[in-house]
C-alpha cells in the first residue's frame, strides 16, 4: 500500500497520508459496483466482504462490506433477518482480522449520504483493521467504558438484550449509543440471539431516524470493541450512530472554534432529540 503515516508530537494527532486517494472515483460510472454483476459483485450474495480497492491504511487493512443485494435498501428498510446476516459477516471478519499478524484494533464502520463522504449509495460499511489501538478507542476502553442502562431522559429503547440512548455530552446533533446490556468484548462475543436482538434494535433505531427527519439522514455509524483484551479491564463493545443533520437537510459543520479546541457547541439538546426518537420508535 502507498502512503505514509505521520505524527504529530505536539497535537498527539496521528494522521495518514494516503494521496492515492484522491484518484479514486467519486461516482462510479459504469453502474453500481456492489449490484449483482457489478465490478465488485460478480456473483450473487447475501452479504459480502472483499479488500478495498482504495485502501486508507499502509499499515493495515481495509475491506468493505455489502449489506444486501438490494440498491436502494437500509437498515431502515431491510428485514431484522438480512441485517442479522451483516452482524454475523461483521463478527466473523472481526475474528478474522483480529487473528491476523499485527492487527491490534479492528474498527467496523460506516458512512452513509454524500454530506458524510459516501461515494456509493448501494448500502455498504467498512472495515479498518489497525496495527494499533486508535487514540479516542484507547481513551474509551482504558476509562473501562460503560453504557448507561437507564438513561433517563435519554433513554430511547430497551429490550431484552440491548439499549439506545442519546449520548449525554453529545458532539453531534444526533448521538446515540447502541449498546447490549450484558458485557461482551466484541461483536463476535453476541450470541446468535443477542445478534438477532441487535438486528431488531437497529432496524427500529433507523426507521425512527428517517421518520425524525420524514428522509433518510446522512449518518456515521461505528462500533467500539476490541480485539486484544489484554491491555483492557472488561472491555464492552457498543456501536454508535451520529448525524450532523439539525434539521432535515439542514447540516451542523464543526467549525474553527471547535477543530481548534476539541471542545464543541452542539446546538441541539439531547434530551429532546430522545423524547422524539422514543415517542417515533415502534
Ligand atoms: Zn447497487
């Protein structure tokens, strides 16, 4: 892989310089490269993984991850059963990668909607594995992370085996933490009935966002976990989903203010943001 990783002693701020990027096509122009029979999917599949084309990390690993053959489906849309079907893919990839030579951490993730980067509507995530813990996981995990399984007014959803809430010092408008309610390490820990009740969590969390907003908002989604326990007192893994939409099609940009302090100015309250997802969530 091309690139290089650079440092900076003063910030603490680690950063990639990955230059080949930028050739990268922003819209492809041949048809959908995730659709069946398209660049990446030749054959037909459920769910599929493969090793990105446009790799971030020179040292690591970058893949990508197809959530349904279906184009313009979601998690919003997609049945508890075929988003079941990403769970076990993210668990086995995890598992995977974290067995690798140097892999130290694994960051499953997504981007979704142009405002946040996607170059691909076809519903898709990422993986990045790392030869290093990154810092903000290293924070959480080293603070023994914890959710709050009764959050009060920022409460959103409980079941059986998981809660939603809305994060309490919220950097974005939306910031919820998806979480389940007994420990595991990492996703691959969820038993196959605590990954049918995370596919029901994020099948109900997602519906109720598009209502929020009455359109699908542009969203980040990532999960904290951990691949190599020993540096961690009980690590629990847990994913969170954040917008930058304050309002439909209306976009909060972190700004100078914030980018120079990492200090940040959430101009919406995350209590109200809770009381509206509870009262839309079915
Ligand atoms: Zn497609």
């Amino acid at each position: 892989m091309s690139g290089i990783e650079r440092f900076d002693p003063f910030t603490g701020t680690r950063v990639h310089i990955v230059a080949s990027r930028q050739n990268r096509p922003n819209i492809p122009t041949e048809g959908c490269p995730f659709c069946v029979g398209g660049l990446e999917a030749p054959t037909d599949y459920r769910v599929k993984s493969f090793v990105n084309r446009w790799p971030a990390l020179q040292n690591g690993i970058c893949e990508v991850v197809l959530y349904s053959p279906k184009h313009d489906s979601s998690f919003a849309s997609l049945e508890p059963s075929e988003i079941k079907d990403v769970v076990d893919l993210w668990a086995e990839r995890t598992t995977h990668l974290a067995n690798q030579n140097d892999i130290e951490y694994v960051l499953v993730f997504e981007n979704c909607g142009a405002q946040v980067g996607a170059t691909i509507q076809h519903p898709h995530g990422q993986i990045y594995a790392f030869d290093h813990v990154p810092a903000r996981q290293h924070r959480i995990l080293s603070a023994n992370w914890r959710p709050e399984l009764d959050a009060g007014a920022r409460a959103i959803l409980t079941t059986e085996n998981f809660v939603v809430y809305a994060q309490f010092a919220s950097v974005h408008p939306v910031s919820l933490v998806v979480a389940p309610r007994a420990r595991v390490g990492t996703v691959a820990e969820l038993t196959s009935d605590q990954r049918l009740g995370f596919a029901e969590v994020l099948s109900r969390t997602f519906k109720a966002l598009h209502n929020l907003f009455d359109s699908p908002p542009p969203y980040m989604m990532w999960i904290t976990q951990i691949a190599e326990t020993k540096n961690y007192t009980e690590p629990w893994m847990h994913m969170e989903i954040v917008s930058p939409w304050r309002a439909t099609n209306v976009q909060r940009y972190i700004a100078a203010a914030e980018i120079s302090t990492e200090e940040y100015f959430n101009p919406v309250d995350p209590d109200d943001v809770a009381a509206r997802l509870r009262n839309l969530i079915s």
